[in-house]
C-alpha cells in the first residue's frame, strides 16, 4: 500500500508539473523568439566592442506584426561613431531601419535583406533619436525584433598628455562650432574650418570657465565643451532691415532651432537675430528710420533699452514684438 501510494503521489506531481509547462508555453508562444534575437545581436556586438565601441543603449526586445513599423527612442553621441544594430529573431525576411532626428528628419536608412540590418553614423548632434523599425515580410503573424546602439569610444578615451593636441579634423570642428555657438558664443558659419571667429569664441569661452585664453581647437577644449551644462529653453527675435517683417519663437531645446523657427514666422527674409535663453526676455523697436533688438533679465528692462537704442536715430520708435525665452510675455504688433 505504501509503494502504491508513493507511485500515485509521483504521478499526481508528475502531471502537475507538465500543466504548469503547458500553461507557460500557451502564455509565451514566442518565448524562444527573443532568445533568438538577442543572440544573433550577440556576434556584431561583440566584434565592435573589439573596435573600442561600448554598448550605450540597453537592447530592446519587441514584437512587431508583420507588414508594420514599430518606433523607439535612442540616444546618440555627437563627434563619434554611433553603430546601430537590428535583428529579427524568427522567420524575418528583411528588416528595415530608419532613423529620424528630434525634428523627425530622416538622417539614414538601411534595408536588410537579411536578419541583421547594421549601419553606422556619426550624429550632429548629441540626444535621442528615434529608430523606426519595420518587418515588410515575416512566415510568422509577428516577429521579435532586437535593437542594439553602440558608440565608439574615441574622444571619450584621449590620454592627458594628448589634451593640447590640435584638432583639424572638420566633423571635429563642426562640433566645436555648433556646441560654442549652443553656449551662446558667436564662432561664425558652420564649415569646419578654424577661423578668426571661431578663435575668439574659444577665448570668450576659456575666460569664462577659467582656462588659459589660447583660442586653438584642442582636445582639451572638446572635452570641456562636450562637459558644459546645456542652455535651455531658447527663444529669438530675428528681423529684416529695411522693412517691416520679424518673427519670433520662445521654449525651444536648442539655440540652433529657435532661430530656425523664429526664421519660418518671418517668412525666412530676416537677416538680423538675437538669440537668448533661460529667464532672458528680448524686445523689438522699430521706426521707419531706426531698429533695436534687446536682451534683459525682464521684459520692461528689455523693453526700456530696446527703445532707448532706437530713439537715438528716431524719436518715433515703439516695441512691436516682445517675448522671454520660456514664452511668457509674448506680445507682436500687426506686421
């Protein structure tokens, strides 16, 4: 009876344990797809870690239904090379990838003909992008999709002794450009090349953070401006001499798209701008004969200097466009 009783005992665990499986395996019926797409991430990953890349974006794991596009924020690193990696994990027969910047600008595109789609790309700028994924053709319902971003460890790993090291590369001086012109310093067109422009910007810049005023391009400086707190948000006021046309935009991530936006409302013909950022606000006096555009820390103290810079060629001038960086006190008179 004992043994009878043992054997039942087993049997009943026995068939326990197989319903628990079943149930898992009903739950999960793609449970071994993203195994099969985090391995196959595995390979090129491990080849470009070889090549001084580190991953910087976790995998991402997703199911997309085949015949759709499914989208997902990364975040890139400016000034070096970023590697994007996607994988379909299960009877995937092309994968596409297409990458979009914070103004949904396409930047790149890559279609995979086979299950690993894999392109690299070295950003303007520094922040999230977005990577659309689509699955055109799948033998199953839906496919598990991995996605995988590294960037190179380039600037990033520089020895001391190499800090004063001249910078000519032109994406390198780009980036010098754009991040001194994002920290509100004037470095002139951004052509990546060293200018007379550029070179002051550098020295306004290392007087303010307390660095020997050289005015060179060196990795040292990429360094600390690539470390240097973003501003934000950003407005402007640009206008066009001569006539009677502005605009004006306020609350933008970047000093680089509150021009361009401030540009769009003037109808692109406005050759005169004044950027500004944080608790700033700036006004605009205009006469027939005579214009100011003004920062302060307040509208009324913008306001006050903006007219007192226009009346000394017109004593009829008057504010038509007001606004502060954050968007209050907006005010634009009829253009």
């Amino acid at each position: 009876m004992r043994k009878a009783a043992l054997i039942l005992t087993a049997l009943l665990i026995a068939v326990i344990l197989a319903a628990e499986t079943l149930s898992v395996h009903a739950q999960s019926p793609n449970a071994g797809a993203s195994e099969n797409a985090r391995s196959k991430l595995d390979q090129p990953a491990e080849f470009l870690i070889g090549q001084n890349y580190r991953q910087f974006v976790p995998k991402v794991i997703d199911k997309i239904l085949a015949g759709r596009v499914k989208s997902f924020p990364v975040r890139l690193v400016s000034g070096v090379l970023n590697a994007i990696i996607v994988s379909c994990g299960q009877d995937c027969d092309r994968v596409k990838i297409s990458l979009y910047d914070f103004r949904q600008s396409l930047v790149t595109e890559i279609d995979g003909k086979a299950d690993i789609a894999f392109k690299t790309i070295e950003p303007q700028y520094d922040g999230l992008y977005e990577v659309q994924v689509a699955v055109p053709g799948c033998h199953a319902t839906e496919c598990e999709v991995g996605l995988l971003v590294l960037h190179q460890e380039s600037v990033a790993t520089i020895k001391q002794s190499d800090n004063n090291a001249p910078i000519g590369d032109p994406n390198l001086m780009r980036e010098i450009q754009n991040r001194l012109y994002e920290l509100s310093f004037y470095p002139g067109p951004m052509d990546g090349k060293s200018n007379d422009s550029v070179k002051q910007a550098i020295r306004e810049f290392e007087a303010k953070n307390n660095m020997a005023q050289t005015g060179e391009p060196t990795q040292e400086l990429l360094r600390r401006l690539r470390g240097s707190t973003v501003l934000k948000p950003w407005g402007a006021i640009v206008y066009m001499k001569g006539g009677e046309r502005w605009g004006m935009s306020w609350g933008h991530e970047t000093r680089k798209a509150a021009v361009t936006s401030a540009l769009s409302s003037c109808g692109g013909e406005c050759s005169s701008e004044l950027s500004f950022f944080g608790t700033e606000c700036a006004a605009l006096a205009y006469s027939g004969k005579s214009w100011a555009i003004v920062a302060r820390d307040s509208v009324q103290s913008a306001r006050d200097a903006a007219i007192a810079e226009c009346r000394t060629k017109d004593k009829n001038c008057r504010i038509i466009a007001t606004v502060c960086a954050n968007g209050a006190e907006r005010y634009s008179a009829t253009q």
